[in-house]
C-alpha cells in the first residue's frame, strides 16, 4: 500500500481481517515530517502505527488515547517569555507526554546512525503490529505548501496545523524529493507486491510525496493493472481532511474523476462509493476502470468488504 | 556565587533572605550538562531555577515537585525493542514530563542559535526569578569520570545517575574546558562583585569545571581577600552526594581541613560548622581564615544567619 495517514491507517486495519498482516506492507508519506525541539516527528508513520495498535485517539484522529499534556501545558510558561521571532515553544503543535516517547526514541535511534527504516520497523514492534511499516524514503522530502493570500511558501504542517488548512494553497513542492531515494525495501515492494493499492489518502500531499521519488511513478506504471486506488473523494468532498478544496485550488476536479485524472498513469482500477456512480464515464475516460463499492468506512464490516474488492480487482 | 546544584541552590535561597535577589549572580557548573535524546540538559541550572522559584521536588532533591512521568513510562515501550548496543532509551535518566519542557525549550532556542547564557536568562524570567543566573560558560564543557574497577572513563551523568556514584573514582577530567571561555558576564561578575561565594558545592566536579576555565583561578587569586567558601564537608561527611568519598579516592583528605588545601590560592576564608571547630589551626595552616558558625542549613534561620555571616565575611 501507499499510505498517508488517517485513511489509510482505517483501510490497513480493514484489510488485516481479510489479509495476512505479516504479508502487507505499507509504504508510507515522510513528506509531512519535521523537526520541532530537534526531535524528530513522523505523523503519517505514527498515524498509521497508532491506529493498528488500536491506540489512536479517535475522536481527535491523531496522537494517542488516553493521552495527557503535562509537557506542553509546561511549555506554555516558556512561551511567555520567548523573544519575538524565536519559534521555540510552537504551541500550535501539540505533542502529547506519551507520544513525546515516540518521539524521543525516534530521535535517539536516528542519531545513533540507525536508519528511518529500521526505526520504523522497532516502533511497529514495540507496538506489537505483524505488518510491514516503511517510510517510503530514508532522506528528507519536505512537502512545502505555497498559501495563496500570503504568497509564502510554509512547511506542510505549519499549513496543515498552524493554520489548520483553512487557506487557500497557490502550489505545491517536494523539496529533496528528486535526490532522495525511495528505500530498498520499499522498491522491492512496489515490484514484488501481488497487489499495490493506493490508500484513500490526500492524493496531492499524501500520495504525491511518494510520487516525486525517482523511478515511483515509472515503477507502478509498468505494473499498471494491479495497481488499485481508492479514491479519497466521495460526493465531491473529501472523507478527512483539505483534499477537495486544495485539489480545486490547485486546477483539479475536486471529485473521484478528478482523482482519476491524476492515477491513471500508474493504475488501472479506481475504486469509488455509489454516490459517485455517475462518474463512471468520465472516469472511464481517462482509462481507469472504475469499481463501484461503499468506500464510506463508518464500521469494520464496510471496510472489510471495500478490503475484500479492492484485492480481487488488483488480482484480476 | 559560584554554583553547583542542590548546596548552592539552597544556599541561594537562604540568601535571598538577607540580600537582595537582583543583586545576585549566580555562576553555575556546566559540566554535568549532557544531551540525552538530543535533548540540552543543564542538571545545575535547573537544581538552581527550580530551587529559587520553589518549584523543585525537596524529597528526590531534584526535578519539579507535583512531577508526572508519562513519557518515561511510554519510553519503556521502546526500551524492550531497543537493538543491543542502544543507548536510545536509557531509562536511568527520567525525565518528568514537566521537566521536559525546560529541555524542550533550552534545546530549541539553542538550536535557533541563542546562547546558553541568554535560554538561562529567559527560563530563570520564566520563573519569575530576580537572581541573575550565569551558565559558566556557553561553549561545551563535560565533566568525565574514571571509574576505578572498570578502568574506563564516562560521562559525569552515567556515574552520578547509571551508578548511583556508588562506585569508586580513579580520575576526573574537564573535557573541553581549557578551550572554553568564562562567559562576559560572568567574567565581569567574578571581578566586580563585592564579594564572591563559593557554594557549599562539591569542591571537585561542582566548582572544579569552574575553575578549570581558563582565567577563573587568577581572577579569584587577585582578589583573594573578599573570596568566601563555604565547607560542603560537615564532620567528615558530604552533606549531599558523593563528595567525601570522591576526594578521599582521589587523594583529598575528606573533610574542612581538605577543602581548606583546595581552595587556599583562590578565597581568603573558610566558613566552617560548629562541629568542625578543631580543624581550625589545619585550616589556618592552609593560609585560609576559617569562621566557625552552623553551616547546615536545616531551616531557613540558620540559612540566612549562614548568609550574613558570609556577605560580612567577605565585606572585611
């Protein structure tokens, strides 16, 4: 799977009652991750490591349940203080005390020279989880976000938290995207998978992290017919997240045909929920088949069942 | 002042009784300072901070009172995964949830290229302290320990905290400290304060990081006369850590009359408990004056006496 974080977090643990855990591997976003007090943060990984350990906070969809916030209240006392122009205590970032740990072994591990890779895999372990967890890169890509009204360019997640998405995006870049490396493991993946599926994610600032390594979209392309995406737009609107209005202000049709516009070139099948049924021509246009199937995960059942047809049609 | 931690805090506090707070400069061991998680970690400056704002946690001696330990105890998660040969979650060292802000905060304004000298200024504002608290210097110094059985040299942190400083010393080395400078200000503040103190601090790794900047034992030398070292050997014994035994292990004798041999070239008085009287003429010997008066400061009374009596001590 290429993976981003809250809807493909959802369709992996759909897909792990229909599917062997130990025979998936997600291949997942690093675009998103910064670096705040030198640690160093993967939202999509632990996005994704949280919500198969069923540790997730639900309702806040990110960070861990049962979380507490004795670190940032204590933060608060410094950001007081702070000269203007010092970033130090960014209280629009909220780590939790349990997810700092996270956060902080991260950290420690990488700069004892261990690879994201490896680290990633610890942390999937720790947590108990049997599927494979890759970051799609061991080197930096930032995902830079041009916000329209002010014309400056902002890391992802001072556009996606700092101002929580509700601006208008001019463009998009992924710096260190055209000399970093897709790693080893998860090249092999995208070749040797019998099946890659394309998570309901952003497909702009999630999947498209992933798309701007070297050899990514050449990769899938030759293996175009098993490749299966999941639209993440539904009745024109995104499930979770900025998805619909960002891809309209970047000249996309905020809709599943518009998502097939972009996948076509590297997969065969798109997947979308009945309320898009009309689509099916302008989909078909672009020379995606189009699967018809509830793609709403509201419970386990319709996820299971969208995890069910997305493997047969990747299979057939 | 020149500061270690818990002695010199509680020395600080008891003075501010008696003296005024914004007349007061604290120049503070640095060589305890370590990076855990690429975590700054100043151990001194924050016994001192959190001792003076009333936040520290008196029973354990030091970190912050009401403490939580959230992300310590979901570092333990990661600890069982850790690859042998990791040190990336070393739960010898805990650190609070609270306390993890400061180093949150000290980190990344250092990071973002202010000076250990200007972060100490800030989180003392923070706290609302008047006292003037001075890193000795703003460049790295690390003490390092040799332990005896083992045979290997360590950082100060792993045989104060690791070893519970249960184990016997062979040798102490200031790494770095003989390229660092002494601070602007603290070099000003060496040289123009009425009176300097030398905290009841452990005279080898407190005070000794210290002096082993360069200039500091000639700045004190020349000013001899109004230079007032309080003993941190009461009756023999250290009246917190490891002090006694370390300076019996490395050839020191254990007691008043011992530190009197240290500090002899660099402060013209000795203040001494009551306990300690016959040492006197040894400490005499030494060419240092000893004023004899309780020097354990069980409560707040016989602190501020303390400090009257060391301010006029060094007025004479």
């Amino acid at each position: 799977m290429l993976c981003g974080g809250v809807g493909a977090a959802r369709f992996m643990r759909a897909l792990a009652g229909v599917h062997h855990a130990t025979d998936t591997t997600a291949v997942i976003n690093t675009g998103d991750d910064n670096s705040l007090y030198r640690l160093a943060i993967s939202p999509d990984i632990d996005t994704v490591t949280y919500t198969l350990a069923s540790a997730i906070d639900l309702d806040r969809g990110w960070g861990l349940s049962g979380e507490s916030w004795r670190a940032m209240d204590a933060l608060n006392r410094y950001a007081k203080v702070m000269p203007s122009g010092s970033a130090a205590a960014p209280t629009w970032f909220s780590l939790g005390d349990q997810d700092l740990a996270t956060h902080l072994y991260r950290t420690s591990r990488l700069a004892e020279g261990a690879s994201l890779t490896k680290v990633t895999a610890e942390i999937a372990a720790a947590w108990g989880l049997e599927q494979r967890l890759l970051p799609m890169s061991d080197e930096a890509v930032s995902t830079m976000v041009t916000l329209r009204d002010e014309g400056v360019e902002v890391p992802f997640q001072e556009y996606f938290v700092k101002c929580h998405h509700q601006v208008a995006v001019a463009g998009l870049r992924f710096q260190g995207a055209s000399e970093a490396q897709l790693t080893g493991p998860a090249r092999s993946a995208l070749i040797d998978s019998e099946v890659v599926v394309i998570a309901p994610s952003n497909p702009l600032v999630s999947i498209g992290p992933i798309r701007a390594l070297p050899e990514v979209d050449k990769l899938l392309g030759r293996r175009r017919d098993s490749v299966v995406a999941i639209s993440p737009i539904v009745g024109g609107v995104a499930l979770k997240g900025p998805a619909d209005r960002m891809m309209l202000e970047l000249g996309h049709e905020p809709s599943a045909a518009g998502v097939a516009r972009l996948y076509a070139s590297i997969a065969a099948t798109l997947v979308i929920d009945p309320v898009d049924e009309a689509l099916v021509p302008a989909i078909e246009a672009t020379g995606m088949r189009a699967i018809v199937t509830p793609s709403v995960m509201s419970d386990i059942e319709i996820g299971q069942q969208l995890a069910r047809r997305v493997l047969a049609a990747g299979r057939e």
